[in-house]
C-alpha cells in the first residue's frame, strides 16, 4: 500500500447552539480534513478543528500551511508504517502537531481499511462500548447552571464539565455552589476554567469550596502556574491545555503536579500518541480524558475509538461536539450521545462512510 495523494478540506462548521468558555465563544469554526489515497484505491481520513485562533495557538491557516509542507512528503510511503510516517512528517518540520495529528489518524483509519479491523481493536480492543462521555455546563448563571445539571443528570450524564473564569471569582464560586447542590451520587462534576484564573483565584475559588467534592481543570495559563497553585489545592488539579506532550505528562504525573487529565488527541501527536499516554496513565494509575477541541465526525470517531480503549476506572470519558453539530458526515454512523454515553462506530479504521463530495472541492492536493 502507498499514498498517492494527499488531499485537504476546509468546511465551516456551523453550531446548532451556542458554546462558551473562559477563553473564547465558539462561532462556526472552520474545520481542516485531510484524505489520503492510496494506490490500492483504499481512503484515509483525518480531521482537526481548532475552537478558534484564541483558545489555542493553531488555526485553520496555520494548519492548512503545516499541511502544504507535510503532504508532498507522505507520497510514497505506505500509511501502516505509522513509524515511518512519524519519522517523514518530523524530519520535515519541528511543528505542525496537528496537521501532523490529522496526518496520523487518517494513516490508523488507512490501517483499519487495510485490515478489515476497527481502530480500537488495533488498540489493543473496546473495553467499553458504548463509550463513557462527559457533557458541558457552559458560564451562566446560578439558576441556569443548576437547571442544566439537572437536567443532564435526568438524561443519564454522570460525568459533567462546568465552565468557569473569565468573570470575577465570585461568581464563579456562586455557580459551582449552586451546580454542586444538584449533583447526584455517582455523577462527577468537574470545573474547567480553561486557564482563565491567577495562581492566587484558583487558590481562593479551591478554598472556598473546599468542602464541595469536585476536580479542578486548568486553573491557570502555564504548566508553571498550575504547578504553584498546586499545593494550596484543595481538590485534585487536571491539566488540559498545558499537557501538549508526552514528556509533560510524565513530568507531570511524576512531581504529583496532576491528578489527571483533558486530553486533546490534536495536541498531541494523534492517535499513536493518544496510545502511548492512554498506556502512561493506565501504569500510574491516573484518569484522563480522550477529547478534541471541536470537529465533525472525523475527529469524533478518532476520540471515541481511543476512549473505547481507556481503562474503564480511569476513564473521564471522551467528549464529542455531537450536540452543537447541525449535521452528520456519515448520517448512520457518525458518532452521537445517547443517554450520556457513545455507541463505536462498527465499520473497519474509523467506522464512517462520508458520501463522494460532501467536503466540496479540495482546497490543495499533493501527489
Ligand atoms: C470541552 N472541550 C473538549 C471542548 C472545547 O474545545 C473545550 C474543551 C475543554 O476540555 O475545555
Ligand atoms: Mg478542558
């Protein structure tokens, strides 16, 4: 098998409903899609799709631009050589992780094809299926946000997300009172400030709620900052944002700095190293998520087939943008929240079927 062609989309994504969070709203962000063709006529497809050019460093553009350095030197290679791959895309550039990381699950969803095997079982097999998943409470008020953990809890979610920063501290600490009141047992709540606090509000915001059982997820802009605020904590710390490498999260789970943690597999490096950080955390026994910061049923599947590998005790669930979606790629297949969790996508490599055009005309090919 080699690859003949590498292809690249742009699509809008617009939102069914609105999404915010400390950093930024989210407004109809623009997802990349790479497809890769190979001689044997088998179709590989990756996605990535920031929130914006303000929660994270990469967007649209910068990716497109990574992809325009990557694609001419993946021609050749045979897309199950995922080491090989690793080796031509970081011989050509130092960045690009997430163009490198649409590159890699489109080289796995290639593989599965190749195999007539589902992503999670070349990972080793789906422990849980339907997967775990955890929903957003998005910054509101009190009332709202009590309403809404309600009303998630009726619908089956036992894992919830509340955002929080961006506003002064006591509000924060108003809504996260109000939410906890709702929480059932056997439902985890757990507030994401998506950097939003000093080291000194996170502090306050912890101890003020010292007694309410909740986690905390990047506080703070900076490895350094969490790392500070981490011994006043009052509630285990997840690093998010921060944990942009494997190197990292050992340093981070080696100093006791997390307690867990949001992981994005387009931060990372992909499926493969989503792989090798799934194994970490499951030898030191610390929980973590399998997510991405938006995205259609590309990235959704590439998630859900990862976290269907998750030690299920260590699971805080793989998040999908399912419910803000306004379409499906694949209408059958394309992953969905079901009663709180997601079914795994049944076919071969990722499980979806996108129908011959639907991403439009490619904005750049390379062969
Ligand atoms: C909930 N997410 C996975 C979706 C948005 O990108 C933010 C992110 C998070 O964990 O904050
Ligand atoms: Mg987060």
């Amino acid at each position: 098998m080699k690859i003949t062609e590498v292809r690249v989309y742009s699509k809008q994504l617009p939102m069914a409903s609105g999404y915010n969070m400390s950093s930024a709203a989210v407004g109809d962000p623009e997802t990349t899609i790479v497809q890769i063709v190979t001689n044997t006529a088998h179709i590989g497809w990756g996605e990535i799709c920031p929130t914006g050019p303000l929660p994270q460093s990469e967007h649209a553009g910068s990716i497109q631009a990574d992809l325009a350095l990557l694609g001419p030197a993946l021609i050749g290679l045979d897309p199950r050589r995922l080491g090989l791959v690793h080796d031509a895309t970081t011989s050509t550039m130092d960045g690009g992780h997430g163009a490198k990381s649409a590159v890699d699950i489109a080289c796995w969803d290639l593989m599965g094809k190749a195999y007539g095997e589902r992503i999670c079982d070349l990972l080793g097999g789906a422990r849980m299926d339907p997967v775990s998943t955890y929903y957003v409470v998005p910054i509101g008020t009190p009332d709202d946000s009590a309403t809404l953990a309600q009303n998630l809890q009726n619908a089956g979610h036992t894992k919830l997300q509340l955002k929080a920063g961006g506003r002064h501290i006591d509000q924060d600490i108003a809504v996260i009172q109000a939410v906890t009141e709702t929480i059932r047992p056997g439902v985890d709540l757990f507030v994401d400030c998506n950097r939003g606090w000093t080291v000194g509000e996170a502090i306050q915001v912890s101890q003020a709620c010292a007694h309410l059982k909740l986690a905390i997820e990047q506080p703070c802009a900076t490895y350094a900052e969490c790392a500070i605020a981490r011994p006043h904590l009052r509630h285990p710390l997840l690093l998010d944002e921060c944990a942009d490498s494997l190197a990292t999260i050992a340093t981070a789970i080696g100093t006791g700095v997390a307690d867990g943690f949001g992981m994005k597999l387009t931060r990372v490096g992909g499926i493969s190293a989503m792989r090798a950080i799934r194994d970490l955390c499951e030898a030191t026994n610390t929980p973590t998520s399998c997510d991405d910061s938006w995205g259609g049923d590309i990235i959704a599947a590439a998630c859900v087939h990862v976290g269907a590998t998750l030690n299920p005790n260590l699971s805080r669930g793989a998040w999908i943008s399912d419910p803000y979606q306004v379409a499906h790629y694949d209408e059958k297949h394309g992953p969905r929240i079901v009663n709180g969790t997601i079914a795994v996508p049944p076919g071969p490599g990722l499980g979806i079927t996108i129908p011959s055009g639907y991403f439009g005309s490619p904005i750049a090919s390379y062969s």
